[in-house]
C-alpha cells in the first residue's frame, strides 16, 4: 500500500505540492493526473525516495520513504519498477542487456536471467529487438522496454511517470492495454499522465492535482476513494 | 554479476581509446621505471656486497712458528663469527703466487727462493666494519709479524673509498629512482584520477537511471573501479616485460663486463626468481594505485538520493 499523510515539498520559495493525502491500495491501478508542473511528477519522485517531504510521511509497505537511509534506498528500490517519460534506457545496451542490467540490479543468479528477460519482451512485444540497441528502436519501442525492464524484476509496484507522453495515440493505447493487463495480474500501478483521453478511456482512480494542491473533485471514478485531509 | 561489470569496464576503454592509451602509456611507463630502478638497486647491493665481503685480511706469520701455533691460531680464527673462508698459505704457495703474479716476466720469478716469503692466513671479513677490530687483534698475536689488507685493492683506504663511492652510488641509485618513481606513481594517480572522474562524468546519466532502479553504489562503481584495474594491471605486465626484455638483453654484456661480481642472479632460473618478486609487488602496488585512484574520484561525486 501507498500513503501519502499531508505532505507537503517545496523548491525554495515554490510549493510544489501543498498538504497532500491519499492511499493507494495493493493491486489498485490510479492515474495522478493535471497540468504539467502541477506536482505529479513530485508524487512519484517522494514515493521512489529521489526527494523527501518537507512535511508529513510517504509510507511504501509500511516503510517511511522519507526516513529511509540512503543506504537503505538501493533495496527498497528494488521491489518497484518504474517507467519514466523519457525512457532512461541505457544507451550503449542492448535491449536485452538493458533488461539483464535490472535484473543483475537485485542480484538474481544468472542462471535465471535468460527466462525472465525473454518473458518480459515477449510480454512488450520485443522478443525481435532483442538485439537491437535503443538507437534503433522507435519511441513507442523504446517505451516498452522501460517497461519491460521495470516488469522483469516482478515488482508489487509500478510508478509510470507520463509513460505516453512520447507517444502517438496508436502506440499510447497499447501501451495502456499492456499496463491494464500487468495490472489484472495483481500490480498495483501509479500513473502519472495529462493525457485525459486515456484516463476518460479506461475507467479507474483518478487524483488530480492542480498547483499543487489535491482536488476534492474525481473523475472517471470506479472506486471512489476521497482524498484525506 | 562480475562478469557484467567486467564487460562493461571493457565497453568503457573501447569507447574512449585515447583515454585507455593515456592511462596505460603513463602506467606502464611508472612500471618499466619501478621495475629497472629496483633491479638497479638489487645489482649495487650485490655490488656492495661482493666488495665489502671481499677484502682479504693477510696475517703475515714470524718466521721459525710451529705449526701448533699456525694451527691454533687458524682454529681461533675459524671460531670467530666476524671471520670467513680463512685460509693458510705456505712459503711454497706463497712462492708459486708470486710466480704466477710475475709470469709475464719469469726471471723475477726464478731470482727469489721460498724461504723470503713468510707463511701466512688469509682470510675475509663477514663485513667491512669488523675490518679493523679483527686487524688490531690479529697483530696482537705473538706469531704474526705483521697484517696486510686487500692486497689486490691496493690496501686498507683504497676499499674503504671504493666501498663508501658504492654505498653513494646506491644510495642515489635508491634516493633518486624512489623519488623518480614516486612521481611517476603520482602522476599515474592523478592521470587515473582525471580519467575516472571523466569517465564519471561522461556516464552521470547512466549511473543516475542505475540508482533509479535499485543500483547500490558498489553495483554502480563496480565497472569503473574495474576499468582502473585493468589499467593498473596491463600498466604494471607491460613495463614489468620490457623491462625485463631489456635487461635479458642486456645480460651477457652486463655479466662480462662485471666479470666475477654477480650484479645479476645467476642463470635464468634466478633472474625470473628476482623478476618473479618484483612483480608480485607491483601488481599490489599497482591494485592500491587503480583502487585508490578511483575511490577517490568516486567519493569526490556528491551522494545523491
């Protein structure tokens, strides 16, 4: 489970995200949707450990993020798999050894190394790429394998941050259905997307953030969760 | 998981040559210096030693001592730990040295009869500086008329000079390859430095997606520490060997030139022996360089979360 407790971060004198509340359940799929610099990406960084709150707690499985030592943070890392924007693959990796390097990461024996890579890409569709470098590989590709790799760890959760925000809408909607079915098979999934037309389409949780602040409003709701004061 | 780290500290060398070739171009040539200044410091030993344990004593025995005397004062000899290889010469042998010093003119030789020349001990000194203690103690004897020293050298100050000329020569050859080398050493730390700091630099965006996804810090570092060892290790194999190369080379011109004195060990057996421990300690101080080198510069990058 995922709880933000009246958190609150500022940069200097910008307050990025101001009180904020809510709970993510296990096996929950739930979009953080806004404007761009509105905070979602904020959210995401607290519940990685990248920043800590100025105020309040962020509590992953019952651990505070934000008192984690930073020696404590390479394994509390490792349970999540995350897909960012801007894909953050390594450039001089193949597509497999992009996926390898993640899985040497929580220091799975070899041995095992080959099944989980193939069965990852076959899940993303890139079992032809698997050679190929990320030069080679198109923007949705590349996207794909950000998730591949953040799957192949079999992570409880996944933290998207705006995963189609590179995209087209052909490539974005794939991408959701192969999010949607990682989610059917108990990933609890946090989102953070603009894109409304993919929140208006597949109906779950939404919390909205608009500078910084949480709206009390939700939309597209299918369970209906009101953000905590 | 060592073998991922490995390949990628050789993607990291292939990917910048020029850097690779910098740093073991300055490496190896820290270690071709290492390893001649060390084996330049190993031959003056040698050098030194040969000379300081080379001086013969002569006692030149009283006419008319019996040979109980001779005996007894040969065994005391032998008894004294400062004293070696003692040794007596009769009138006769006395006699045939003579001749054999003045063959190139045989009439000397034959003008003389053994009964001018005094019986005598030979002996050497374990080491120079008991030299003089163990001369005013032989002349206290009863049945020596008189002590010679090192002979061939041209007495007791001529050794002393070419000794103390030595021990300067060693103790240059010591002071001067340390401090060369020490420089070498520094400048193949910094140039280690530079590179690892670059390298550091030029994979900020690599290591920082590695820590986005659970990387520890030695998981991270793991490639670059590596690609230092590889330098270190190809640095110290390459100036060990030609240096080695250089001096096999060198060896039989050295040898003869040097005639009986063994500035190098004897045979090839030896000399890989000698060659054999100089490496040994130059992979270690090589792994400290390329360790310490590039912890270094990976403690220098600031912890980030």
């Amino acid at each position: 489970m995922i709880k933000l407790n009246k958190v609150t971060k500022r940069f200097g004198s910008i307050v990025a995200l101001d009180n904020i509340s809510f709970e993510v359940k296990d096996g929950e799929f739930v979009f953080i949707t806004g404007p761009s610099g509105a905070g979602k990406t904020t959210i995401l960084k607290l519940i990685l450990g990248q920043i800590v709150p100025d105020v309040g707690e962020v509590i992953v499985d019952g651990t505070d993020v934000g008192k984690l030592k930073l020696k404590d943070l390479p394994s509390f890392r490792q349970k999540m798999g995350v897909v960012f924007q801007d894909f953050k693959i390594l450039p001089e990796r193949t597509v497999d050894e992009n996926v390898q390097v993640a899985l040497a990461v929580i220091g799975l024996s070899k041995t095992e190394w080959d099944v989980r890579v193939k069965h990852a890409l076959k899940l993303v569709g890139l079992s032809r790429q698997i050679n190929l470098f990320p030069s080679q590989l198109s923007g949705g590709e590349l996207q794909r394998l950000s998730l591949a790799r953040a799957l192949s760890v079999n992570p409880k959760i996944i933290l998207a941050d705006e995963p189609t925000g590179n995209l087209d809408w052909q490539t974005s909607d794939d991408l959701m259905k192969l999010f949607q079915k990682i989610n059917e098979e108990g990933k609890t999934i946090l989102m953070a997307t603009h894109n409304l037309e993919i929140v208006k389409k597949h109906k779950k949780r939404v919390i909205n953030i608009v500078g910084g602040k949480m709206e009390n409003k939700t939309k597209n709701q299918k369970s209906e969760i009101e953000p905590k004061a | 998981m060592f073998s991922i780290h490995l390949k990628t500290a050789l993607g990291y060398i292939r990917r910048s040559p020029f850097q690779a070739l910098a740093a073991s171009f300055v490496l190896t040539l820290t270690f071709f210096v290492a390893t001649t200044v060390s084996v330049l410091v190993y031959s003056s030993s040698r050098l030194i030693s040969y000379f300081e344990t080379r001086p013969q004593v002569i006692a030149f025995l009283k006419d008319g001592v019996s040979d109980a005397d001779v005996a007894n004062l040969q065994h005391s000899l032998q008894s004294d730990s400062r004293i070696k290889d003692v040794k007596y010469v009769s009138k006769e042998e006395a006699l045939s040295i003579y001749q054999k010093a003045t063959s190139d003119n045989p009439l000397l030789g034959q003008l003389v009869s053994p009964s001018i020349f005094p019986a005598s001990l030979e002996f050497s000194v374990a080491d120079l500086s008991y030299a003089q203690s163990v001369i005013d103690q032989i002349k206290a004897n009863g049945i020596v008329d008189s002590v010679g020293f090192t002979a061939a050298l041209g007495g007791e100050s001529s050794l002393k000079d070419v000794v103390t000329r030595l021990n300067t020569i060693t103790l240059y050859v010591k002071m001067g390859g340390s401090i060369f080398v020490g420089m070498l050493a520094i400048t193949s730390l910094v140039v280690l430095l530079i590179i690892i700091s670059m390298r550091m630099a030029n994979k900020r965006e690599e290591m920082e997606i590695l820590n986005l996804i659970g990387a520890t810090r030695g998981f991270i570092s793991s490639p670059i520490i590596m690609e230092a060892v590889i330098y270190a290790i190809f640095g110290v194999f390459m100036g060990w060997l030609i240096s080695f190369i250089t001096i096999l080379y060198a060896a039989p011109t050295v040898v003869s030139y040097f005639g009986e004195i063994p500035v190098l060990p004897n045979g090839i057996l030896g000399l890989s022996e000698l060659f054999g421990i100089i490496l040994a300690v130059e992979l270690f101080f090589g792994l400290f360089l390329a360790l310490s080198g590039s912890l270094l510069a990976i403690t220098r990058v600031k912890k980030a979360r």
